[in-house]
C-alpha cells in the first residue's frame, strides 16, 4: 500500500534447472533466496501472486524478539539446550533484521526503539511480569512500565502498564518483503512472480517442481509458504490451525496523532483476542485484530477500529480509514514454529503463530546455511516430522465465530 520499495514482477519462461528452488515469496523464501545466493548457491524463487503477497506483505510490523511463547515455555517445551539456543538466536534476531535493512539499504520505514506489550488487565500485567524477569535474568534489555509510565509512551489511560522490548522495533512490511527480493536479486538469486507451483514430483537425485508456466529441476525444494500452504505438499496445510488477522489504517493524521505512541513503538495488548497499532512514518494509525475482515472498510470491522480508537484515545476526535485488508496465521498446538523435512532434500519452516518477521528472516538464512553444507543439528529448531491436527478445520471455524462476536460486541 504505502512501501517506498518497488514492486518486483519477473515472468518464468518455461523449463529451467537450478541447485535450489523456493515455493513462496515471503520473508522465509525471500531470506532463504538472499543467503543462499549469498553462498553462491543458484536458486529461483517461484510465487503465485506478487512478493508479498501472503502474511509477509499483510503484517502488523512489529519485529519483535524472540517467540509469542514467554522465553521460560519455549525452554521448558524444547528441552534446556535446544530452547535456551532458540531463544538466543531469535533474542537477536530484531538486531539481525535492522543489520539486514542497513546493508542492503532497504526503505521499510524502520524505527528501533522498540515495541510494547500492552496489559490489558491485572492478570496481563503478571504475565508481562513473569516475562519481563526471564529476559532481565537473561540480560535483555526489557522495561517492565508501570500504569503511569505505559499511559505516558502509548498515550492512552486504558492499560494496566506494559513491556517495552528496546531490542524490537517497526517496519513496513511490504517495504522490508520488497526490499529482501531485490537484495536477493541483486545477490543472483532469480525471483519469478505470478507462477504457481502445482506438483512435486522425483526425478532420479533430482526434484521437479512442475509449475504453470514450466518446469522447474532442482537438487533441493525448500516450501516457505506457511499459512498460504495449499496442496502442494499433501497433508501440509492440515498440520496447522489457519485464523486471520485484519488491520485498517486511518488517514495520515498529522498533528492530532503525535501523542499516540510518541516514541514511536508499536503495540500489541494481552487480551486473548488481541488487538494491535502501530502509527507510520506518514502519521497513520494502523489497528488491527484477530479475525477477518467484516464489512470491508464500511462494515463492522470499521466500527470496532472507530470504537477502540475512541475508547483508548478520547480526544482523537473522528479519523477516516484509507486502507484495511486481512491475512492468514498459522497457529501450531503448542505455539512453538516447525522445520520440517519433508522428504530428501525438501524443507519447510512453517507455523510461525503470527511471529514471522524474525522467525521467517532467521529460519530462511538457516535453511540457506544447511544447504550449502551446513549440519540439521545446526537449526535454529530440531527437525520434526509433519503431524495433522484433525481438530484444526473446527478449531479456525470457532476462533472465527469467537472474534467476530468479539467485534461485534466491541463495536457497541
Ligand atoms: C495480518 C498479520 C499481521 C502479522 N503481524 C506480524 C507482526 O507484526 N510481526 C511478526 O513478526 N509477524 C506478524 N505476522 C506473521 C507473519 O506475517 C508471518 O509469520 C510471515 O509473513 C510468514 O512469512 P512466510 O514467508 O513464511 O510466508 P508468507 O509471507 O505467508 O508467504 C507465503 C507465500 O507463498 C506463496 N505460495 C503459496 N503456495 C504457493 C504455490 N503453490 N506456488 C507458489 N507460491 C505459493 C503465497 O502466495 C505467499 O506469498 C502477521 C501475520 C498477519 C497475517
């Protein structure tokens, strides 16, 4: 909508061969693309629709370190050695991303001064708490803020206080997408739009990604198409729970807006249905929730963006709303993200939780290390085999129900 960074649309013409083929145009392919190339590995990059197209380009922004899980849970779920070392890594990986965005000069709009979890309630505030100790004993610099002191960075009196993360910040995230495409190209990586892999298949050593606009060979497959999964891969897109998350973004709302998030963090809150905003580098306040999109920019959805905003920010006053739209998350049972082998010489990192800034630019620099002699040991996560969640078809169709309701009832 508002990326500074030209779209990239490049055709594929018919048959080709290459060391590593990508499925997906987002921050897992495209850092797959750049790091891979980087190593001197020959590798094409194939999405269906546009670079960003998927969550990538439909995010909220916030590069936040490490996972959605407090850093203790995912220790306690992957073991002390494996979870200490993924928390590290994605601790880092905020200052990771900036490093990226300043080499290859990517214009996202990009602020470093952190974001906030917001309490929503006494029992958010505790949790933000116990979070804040696990990361101030691991030496992160994290602010646990009082009421007073979260009323004075957000602007508004409605939290219990929060959590400023000083590692984290905000982009635009079609900008940084964009950005990663051209930085992959500009490192000899091929990026092909608009052709939608539809069958993979084995030849000998080798593995056929049959698309429609030709053949693609290659020795390795690596799938970053995450909650956009389609049947590609049998089985795939059943290994996760699909809900949505939409956004609208207000007009650019000059001096009226400077006290909201005046330090220019972004936010999310601890509500189990939980709503974000972040104001761009253009003034606009982008709000967002989970669920899809109801009404489009006339409908419900626009009366809970007005109401919320009325409720955290009394003297706003009346704002228009330019833009909004929505987008998929895949959510995993224990909230952890997968690297999964599919088969000899096929990966996917997939079900981010709706983490997938840091995760997807970690993972795809991850998978690039492994393929060019790297060891699977070596993974940010340990390798997992792909397991269906038979309860996720009614699982999406309940949150969907449950966050509808939820902006129906915010909206009066
Ligand atoms: C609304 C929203 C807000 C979010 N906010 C944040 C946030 O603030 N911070 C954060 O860290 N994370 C956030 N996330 C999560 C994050 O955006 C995702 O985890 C991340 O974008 C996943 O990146 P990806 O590259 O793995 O997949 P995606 O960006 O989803 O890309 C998958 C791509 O694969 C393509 N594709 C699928 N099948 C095929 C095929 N057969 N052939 C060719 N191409 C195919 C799709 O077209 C798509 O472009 C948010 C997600 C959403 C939806």
């Amino acid at each position: 909508m508002s990326a500074q960074e030209a779209d990239l649309s490049s055709p594929l013409d018919g048959d080709t061969a290459t060391d590593l083929a990508i499925v997906g145009g987002g921050f897992t392919g495209l850092s797959t693309a750049l790091h891979a190339a980087e190593r001197g590995i020959d590798c094409l990059v194939l999405e269906a629709r546009q670079i960003g197209y998927g969550g990538s380009g439909r995010n909220v922004g916030l590069v936040n370190a490490g996972l959605w899980l407090p850093p203790q849970d995912v220790r306690r779920r992957l073991g002390e050695a494996r979870g200490a070392a993924l928390v590290k890594v994605l601790g880092e990986a905020p200052g990771y991303v900036q490093s990226l965005i300043e080499r290859h000069q990517i214009r996202c709009e990009v602020t470093r001064t952190g974001t906030i979890h917001a309490a929503h309630s006494p029992k958010g505030y505790a949790d933000l708490a116990r979070r804040a100790e696990e990361w101030h004993r691991l030496g992160a610099p994290v602010e646990l803020l009082s009421r007073e002191e979260a009323a004075e960075l957000i602007g508004s009196r409605c939290f219990h206080g929060g959590l400023v993360d000083r590692r984290a910040g905000t982009i635009n995230p079609m900008g940084y997408v964009r950005g990663l495409a051209r930085a992959a190209q500009g490192a000899g990586a091929k990026v092909a739009t608009g052709v939608t892999a539809r069958k993979l298949r084995r030849d000998g050593d080798r593995w056929v990604v049959e698309t429609d606009r030709g053949a693609v060979t290659a020795k390795s497959v690596v799938l970053g198409t995450n909650a956009y999964s389609d049947d590609l891969w049998p089985g795939l897109k059943k290994t996760f729970t699909l809900i949505h998350f939409f956004q609208l973004a207000t007009a650019p709302l000059g001096d009226r807006g400077r006290s909201i998030l005046s330090g220019g963090q972004g936010l999310w809150d601890t509500g189990p249905i939980m709503f974000s905003l972040r104001r761009d580098a253009c003034g606009r306040l982008i709000i967002g929730s989970m669920g899809t999109l109801v009404g489009g920019i006339t409908g419900l959805s626009r009366r809970w963006a007005e109401r919320t905003l009325g409720r955290l920010f009394p003297d706003l006053g009346k704002v228009a709303f330019e833009h909004c739209w929505h987008g998929r998350i895949a959510m995993t049972p224990d909230h952890l993200p997968r690297i999964h082998r599919l088969a000899e010489g096929l990966y996917t990192p997939i079900g981010y939780n709706g983490r997938g800034i840091t995760p997807g630019t970690i993972f795809g620099k991850a998978m690039a290390d492994l393929l060019a002699g790297g060891k699977e040991e070596d993974l940010p996560l340990p390798i997992s085999e792909p397991n269906r969640v038979p309860s996720a078809p009614v699982m999406s169709r309940l949150y969907q129900l449950a966050f509808t309701a939820n902006q129906l009832v915010k909206s009066l």
